[in-house]
C-alpha cells in the first residue's frame, strides 16, 4: 500500500501509466475502432495530406497512416509484453531453483548463462533469428531464448540474499516444502526488483522488436508494425516526412513512458527515499 501511494503522487509516473494505458487498450480494441481498414491499397490515395478521413494521411501506398499505427501496437507493444512475460517467468525459475539449491544445480545453470551472457545479446538475437527465419514469432522466441540468462543471474543473486533470512531457515527446520519456501517466502521478496527490472527493460524489448522489424526480420508486410512503418517510410522521407515521424515518435514516447514508469517504481520501492 506504502509502495502504491507513493507512486500515485508521483505526477510522472501517473502520466505515463495513463499513456501505457491508453496505447494497450488502444491495441487490443483496434478492430472494433472506427478506423480504416490499415492493409487496404490505393494507389490513388497515395500521399494524402492529413484529413478528417485520413487523420495522419496516407503512406505510399495510399494506407491509412493512423490506422496502421494503431494496429501495429499488437506486433510492437503487446508482443513485447508477451516477450518480457515469458523472458521473467524463465529467468525467475531458473534464478529461484538455482540460487536455492546451489551445488551442481547451480553450476550447471550458470555457466549456461555465461556461455549466453558472453556474447553481444543483439547479436545473439540475430543469430537466432537468422536460423529460425524472418517472422514475429521467430523474433519473440529469439529474444526470450537469449534475455531470460540476465534475469536468471540477477534472480539468483536475490535468493541467495533472501536464503538467509530469518523466517526462511525457520520454514526449513520446521518442514516447511521446498515449492512453500519458494514461492511463498522467497519469491514475495524477490518480487520487487523483480517489477524494476522489468519495467526499465520494457522499452529496450520494444526497440529491439522494432529494430528486428526494421531489418525486414519481425512482422512481414502488409501487416502494420512501428519498425516495419520506418523502414518503408525512410525510402519516400524527403517527400513525406510525417510518415516517419508518426511511428518514430510513438516508438519514442512509449520507451519514455516505461523507462519513466521503471525510475519511479524503482524510487517508490527505495527504502532511503521514505
């Protein structure tokens, strides 16, 4: 309760909920929206200034600009919630199983982890990507083949601190099960920096999976997505720039918004800061 009053008069942190917000419901709603179909060409359309038919005009291909941008949060933001979800379920329990157990458990988990945390994570992904072929979903199992190893260190690193408490050797000598101890003691504790973690990497998944889409790697076309939007729009830029502003710039306020949301989690948690 402490933590949620604190971050409720954070004005910050509530202006860039009500924006995460706002973009998630506009997503998952984007079918039942009054907007144009965003797959529709015409040639004849192409280019069209802003318009009350065409609020951010048309692309190239005569596209509703504003509803591509709409139906591509699906592809750019709600997949990467999928992506970080899956990414911190694998991470949390190979950290927990890991730094509870220890000995060869451990051993064996973390030297995968390094062998993964050696090399550069983005090209890393690319490598994946490159075996397994173009594709969204290609590109959200890449990024949770290679991100969940950070999560699992930091994880581990957390357990073991918490292993020590208190009122979890207590649950040990009186018999407590291993899964109670877990997720019951441990798992609470971790569960904070958990929620930091992962809304300051929030923005960094959304960049790779537009970046991924830039390259011609996620989302294939005709299907609207942000990366896809710039790289079609960087070949007509000097003759219609608003078609890559319009995708650039929410890419830009969407990261903002959760790195934001992530300091402000992170200051509400801070115990130094009460």
């Amino acid at each position: 309760m402490m933590f949620l009053s604190r971050l409720a008069r954070d004005r910050t942190a509530v202006a860039c909920l009500a924006i995460v917000a706002v973009v998630i419901l506009a997503g998952i709603f984007a079918d039942v929206l009054p907007l144009n179909d965003p797959t529709k060409v015409n040639v004849l359309a192409k280019f069209r200034a802003p318009s009350a038919k065409f609020p951010l005009g048309t692309d190239h291909l005569g596209r509703c600009t504003l509803s591509r941008l709409v139906h591509g949060i699906r592809p750019t933001v709600l997949l990467s919630l999928v992506t970080m979800a899956c990414t911190l379920a694998r991470g949390t329990l190979v950290g927990l199983v890991s730094g509870y157990f220890r000995g060869t458990v451990d051993e064996l988990f973390m030297r995968t982890c390094d062998i993964l945390l050696s090399f550069p994570s983005q090209v890393m992904i690319l490598a994946v990507v490159g075996v397994l072929g173009p594709g969204m979903m290609n590109v959200v199992l890449a990024n949770i083949v290679i991100k969940w190893a950070w999560y699992a260190r930091m994880i581990r690193s957390s357990v073991i601190r918490f292993g020590d408490r208190g009122y979890v050797l207590f649950s040990k000598v009186s018999g407590a099960g291993t899964p109670f101890i877990l997720f019951r003691h441990i798992l609470p504790g971790v569960a904070s920096e958990l929620l930091v973690l992962a809304s300051l990497d929030m923005g960094w998944v959304i960049l790779n999976i537009s970046t991924l889409s830039f390259l011609g790697l996620g989302v294939q076309a005709p299907a609207p997505e942000w990366g896809a939007m710039l790289s079609e729009a960087k070949e007509v830029m000097g003759r219609a720039p608003l078609l890559m502003f319009v995708p650039g710039t929410a890419i830009m306020a969407v990261v903002s918004a959760f790195n934001l949301i992530g300091d402000s989690v992170r200051d509400a948690m801070d115990p130094k800061t009460l």
